[in-house]
C-alpha cells in the first residue's frame, strides 16, 4: 500500500516559534496549535481505498505481547505497526520497527506525562523510516523537537473544514490557496486521544483488519484512599473490578462508539489483545450491541446493560484544582506570556521581593532536616530578577545554586540563566537539593509547573514557596492568584506540605535593602514528596523490578 501525501509547501522559520501553555485557555491554545502546525508541516494524511492489509495499533499499556506481535508480522509481511508515543520506546527496545507514530497532545514536549516520564524522553530516539503522524492541536513543540531528529512528519487535522477556516479567519489569517487544497483533499481525524485516533488513522488510510494491543485502560494498584473518589472509580464489567482514573470512562464510550461504527457501518474486523484488562473487557462487551444497526447500518435498539453500567460510573466532578481560592488569568498565547513578563522584568528591575531573613531561615531549616548538611550540594531559585536571592542563598550554604529568569536580560546577573521555569534541565531531575521561589503566581500553568520543580527535587529535598497576601492578587504578569489555603490544595494533590512557617512580616526592597512598602506578612510552604520519594525514582524502581 502506498502512502498517499500532498505537499502544501507552507513553512515559518522554526527559530521564530513559540509555544503556550496548557493552561491558558484551551480554545486559543488549540486554535494557535492549529495555526503554528499548520504552517510547519507540509504533507497531511489523505484516505485511501479500503485494503485488506493488517494494522496493529499499540498503546501504552503494560500487557502488550511483543511476541504476538512479531508473530503477526511474521504471518503478514505487509501489515503496518501503529504506536502512540509511549508504547514507542517499548517497540523499539523489543526490536520492532513502527510503521507510524501518532501524537495527539495539546501540552508542551519538555514537560512530565500523566505517567511521571519527561514527554521528550519518550520520543528521543525517534528516527526513520518510522512516520510520524502529528494532530495539528498537537503543541507546536513536538513538531519542532521531530523536525530536529530529521523524521519524516505527516500532519492531520482534528477539525471540520469549516472549523479550520474558521480558526484562520477569526486570527486575521488568509488561507494560502495550496493549504485550502490540502483541507478541501482530506478529512478531519476524531479521536480525544492519540490511542482512539489511530484506529480512525487506520481506517482513513483503508485498513479494514485492526489488531489493538496495550489498551489496557486501568492501573494495577489500589489508589490512596483520598483519591479514590476524586480521581479514580472501582469499576466493574463483566464481573470483574478494576480501578480507573475518571478519563477512562469516557474513553470507554468513546471506544465502543469507534469499534461499533466501523463494525457495523464499514465491516471493519477488530482483534482486541490483553488479558485482564478493563478495555479488554469493555471490548468483550460489545457484542451486545449486534442488534443495534439493521442492514443499512441505521440504528435501531439498543442494549441496555453496557449503556447502565457506563452511566452508573458517569460521575461530573469539577476540577479540583479551580476553587474559590484561586484564579488563573488567560494569557493569549506564549509569546503574549514572554513579552508580559519581560516588561514586568524591566519595570521591576529594582525591586526585590525576598528578603534575607526569610532566606536565611529557610537556609537553618535546610541545615536541620537534611541528615547531613554537607549533602546539601545543589539549589534553584526561580523566578529570580535580579537574583539577589540566589546570591543570599550561596553565601549562607556555601554551595552551588543558579537562578531562572525568563527574561533575555537574566544573564547580566551572576549565577542566573536564561530559562522558563515551566521547563527543566535533564541534569537537575533528582539531583536538587532545594528549590526556593516567590514567583509562584506568575506560572500560566501552576500544575505542570509543581510538577516539573517537584521532579527535580531529590529524594529527601525540600521545595520552599514563599506566599505573601500580594499572591492573592492577579494582573498581566501574576497570572495565578491564590489563597494560602488555595496553594496547599494544588500542592497537597501529590505532595506533602511538611509545615507552613510563618516568617512574620518584611517590606519590599531596593536591593540595597532599603524598605519601599510598608511590611508585608509573609508565610513559606515547605513541600516534601510522599515517602521521600521522588516519582522519577519510583518509575525507575519500577522498571528494575520489571528486569
């Protein structure tokens, strides 16, 4: 079978892209996903005849047979292997090439996947002759990094037609005549997840016999208590339990309206691997629906007992991240973000926020609960200005510590990079003793944010946020404000708050240290991992035991 592409000729000089946040808004999130995507990638997806070829599609999931598949393989030379990104690695490291790679997912390449792995790991040996099919609601940052592996990328689209004239005009952008004849070829590719749009990927290209191996859809551990009802159901199909994170059920859905439709409606013949797995079974469910569609494939009844069992699981929780003790501004776009904080920087050059008490607190407090004070080796702080604090913080430890500062200007000061917080360096996962930062409230994603800072931690360090009733407030620059209490929920989600130290109250200064405001309550968070384990430790445990 070949691989029918069209090229639109439409390019942007990579050096000039910049990406958002998850985030913000996800309307224009999407929307400048779709626009940078679209500029970058010059061949999409086009459908293709129906063809009696095998498609093995693999997910991310733990029961996946490489053996059966390489039987399979072996038994037909033309079928193609489709993976999402993090069954990739799994492939290759058990000598299976992929075909294709699907990535369908709106947050930034460098940042930590739902599964505790930095996102650009799992696609650092990426290269030819695998494909790589990219959704263009994709984050643009994923096209970039592949671009740089020189693989070769095949867009498609996740919208109507209609849509993505829509998103161009609404931006003020004229549709170049090429790219209109690329969206006018092709169609629109469904799926919420990179594991759903396979099959429809499969299906546009002409496959009419999937195979499916690694939707497994559930964890294999009993989740904590608190968050059993927050995040994770017990559910139940054909008599067995499973523990699932609230996404999967509408996952769930989804899949059988997918396998039903191409069943049905186009005799697409599905093979669903991986036992004692709640897709597994979902799949098995399925066949109750047999009567649903008469021979125009037209739907006529429908069974009742999947449809009860997934309603009874259907429940609608808020998120429990966006409460009344916290705002999120929406920021346009990154660029928007950069240029915001880079005029605050320049505004605020002056000024200096922490104070050296408040610092050499934190500093007797890191000194008394490390076992050993001279394993305190390496410390971040974000955020930093003018980087006074980092400054403060060496001479006290007597150790090496660096700040981030997103402005271009940053590295005028000594010991500070140039660097957005959101993101991190290999060499600090776990290695960082301690990351101290009062600028918290201007992340345009604190939940990444938490999360990429706590994974540089090690084991037994500390994170300190300082919070002030100033981080109440929002504006351009402070885009996140919060309550004290708002900032123990988002934190206490998967972390320890280990104490609260109130450090009484301190001006704003000049960084002579001379006072320009009137003294400000101040308060640091102390943030520790549960069980004194870094995540990254875990996963890496993890996969030793699986040796």
């Amino acid at each position: 079978m070949s691989f029918k592409v069209h090229n639109n000729g439409a390019w942007i000089d990579q050096k000039k892209i910049k990406y958002q946040g998850l985030n913000l808004s996800i309307d224009t999130i999407i929307n400048n996903n779709h626009i940078e995507n679209m500029k970058m990638l010059n061949k999409y997806i086009l459908p293709c005849q129906s063809h009696n070829n095998l498609a093995i599609i693999v997910s991310g999931g733990p029961s996946t047979d490489f053996n059966k598949i390489k039987q399979l393989i072996s038994q037909n030379p033309s079928a193609k292997v489709f993976c999402v990104k993090h069954s990739y690695q799994a492939l290759i490291d058990n000598e299976i090439i992929p075909w294709a790679c699907i990535i369908l997912d709106a947050r930034p390449i460098f940042g930590i996947s739902s599964w505790g792995i930095k996102r650009s790991d799992l696609l650092f040996q990426a290269k030819a002759p695998t494909i790589f099919l990219v959704g263009t609601r994709s984050h643009p940052s994923y096209v970039y990094y592949l671009k740089k592996k020189k693989v070769d990328l095949v867009g498609f689209y996740v919208h109507a037609k209609s849509e993505v004239y829509d998103i161009f005009e609404k931006n003020g952008i004229t549709i170049p005549t090429n790219l209109k004849n690329e969206i006018e070829l092709s169609n629109p590719i469904e799926g919420s997840c990179a594991a759903i749009s396979a099959i429809h990927i499969a299906n546009h290209l002409g496959f009419n016999n999937i195979h499916l191996f690694g939707y497994d859809g559930h964890i294999n551990h009993v989740p904590d208590v608190k968050d059993q009802n927050n995040y994770f159901y017990n559910v139940e199909c054909n008599g067995k339990s499973f523990w699932v994170v609230r996404e999967t059920v509408g996952l769930a859905k989804e899949f059988v309206s997918v396998v039903k439709d191409y069943t049905f409606k186009l005799k697409t013949k599905f093979s669903m691997y991986g036992e004692d797995s709640f897709m597994k079974e979902v799949f098995e469910t399925i066949d109750l629906f047999q009567n649903d569609y008469n021979n125009d494939g037209c739907v006529t009844t429908q069974s009742s007992e999947f449809t009860n069992f997934i309603r009874e699981q259907q429940i609608t929780l808020n998120s429990p991240f966006k409460t009344n003790e916290a705002n999120l501004i929406v920021c346009k776009n990154y660029q928007s973000y950069t240029t915001i904080q880079e005029k605050h920087f320049i505004e605020t050059i002056d000024l200096l926020f922490a104070n050296k008490i408040v610092i050499r607190e934190i500093c007797n407090y890191l000194e008394k609960n490390i076992r050993d004070s001279k394993d305190i080796k390496f410390g971040i702080c974000h955020g930093v200005r003018n980087g006074v604090e980092v400054k403060l913080f060496r001479d006290f430890l007597k150790c090496k510590v660096i700040g981030t500062e997103i402005s271009e200007y940053a590295e005028k000061f000594n010991d500070v990079i140039q660097w957005d917080f959101h993101d991190a360096l290999d060499e600090w996962f776990v290695k960082t003793n301690f990351i101290y930062s009062n600028s918290f409230n201007h992340s345009y994603d604190p939940i990444q944010c938490l999360d990429i800072w706590m994974r540089c931690i090690a084991d037994d360090g500390f994170l300190f946020l300082e919070w002030s009733p100033l981080h109440q407030e929002t504006n351009q620059a402070r885009l996140y404000g919060s309550t004290l209490q708002g900032y123990l929920n988002i934190i206490s989600h998967n972390y320890v708050v280990k104490e609260v130290i109130d450090m009484g109250s301190y001006p704003i200064t000049n960084v002579k240290f001379e006072a320009l405001t009137s003294p400000i309550e101040r308060k640091v968070i102390v943030v520790q991992h549960k069980n004194l384990v870094n995540p990254i430790t875990v996963m890496k445990n993890q996969l030793e035991n699986r040796r």
